[in-house]
C-alpha cells in the first residue's frame, strides 16, 4: 500500500490548522473609544476527507502507481458578541434569519404583543378620559 493518502491527509489537516486558530473561535478584542470592549465569538465548522488508490503494474518488482485526492473546508460563523463595559459583561447574539415559516411567526410573536399591548394601554388610557 502507497504512503500517499495518509501524507495528502496529514498536509491538509496541517493546512486546516494554519487556516483556523483559537482567534477564529474568539475573536480579537475591539475597545471603542468610550471604553467598551466587543470580542467577537464564532462558531467553526471543518470538513475534510480524502481517497485514492495504488493501480496495478506490468512489472511484478516497480513501485505501484498511486491516484488519489484530498479535500477540506471550514466554515466560520459568527455567533455572538461579548461586549464589556464598567465591569460588566452582557452577550449580544447574531440572529440568523428564519428559514421556515413557523420560525418566521415565532420570530415575530414578540412583535405582535408589543403592539396588542400598546393598542390595550391606548384603549384604557382613552376611556379613563
């Protein structure tokens, strides 16, 4: 058996590496002006897989001929944001956007209250006049 495909792996997992740190995780701070410090916080996906094979030869005593490839992806997505002022640290989330209608009217569910609420208080504030 060829040493190929474990030395292709072991390349594009060193690759990988080179491409995702503990900064693409937790980001680098950022401090405004004001003081208030942002570190961005992120979600890393890695994917990678790989194949091939030694083909047959005429001669019994050559070197097998070896085919084979490799591949790899990461995906990073942000997630949050920690932001830290006076001592005090508040996580913001990245909402993603809904991808089905029923996460669409969860979504707006808090919306629709606000407004039922306000149109209430409007409607008792005008029969206390």
């Amino acid at each position: 058996m060829s040493q190929n495909l474990p030395n292709m792996l072991e390349n594009t997992i060193a690759k990988i590496r080179e491409m995702v740190d503990v900064n693409s995780v937790i980001g680098n701070p950022i401090t405004t002006p004001d003081g208030v410090t942002i570190i961005p916080v992120s979600k890393v996906s890695v994917g990678f897989g790989g194949g091939g094979s030694d083909f047959a030869n005429k001669n019994p005593n050559a070197e097998l001929p070896f085919g084979g490839g490799v591949g790899g992806g990461v995906k990073v997505s942000p997630i949050a944001f920690l932001i830290v002022k006076d001592g005090t640290v508040r996580m913001l989330p990245v909402a993603s956007a809904p991808s089905t209608t029923p996460e669409r009217i969860v979504e707006m569910i808090p919306d629709l209250l606000d407004k039922v609420s306000a149109f209430l208080d409007k409607k008792n504030a005008e029969k206390a006049e």
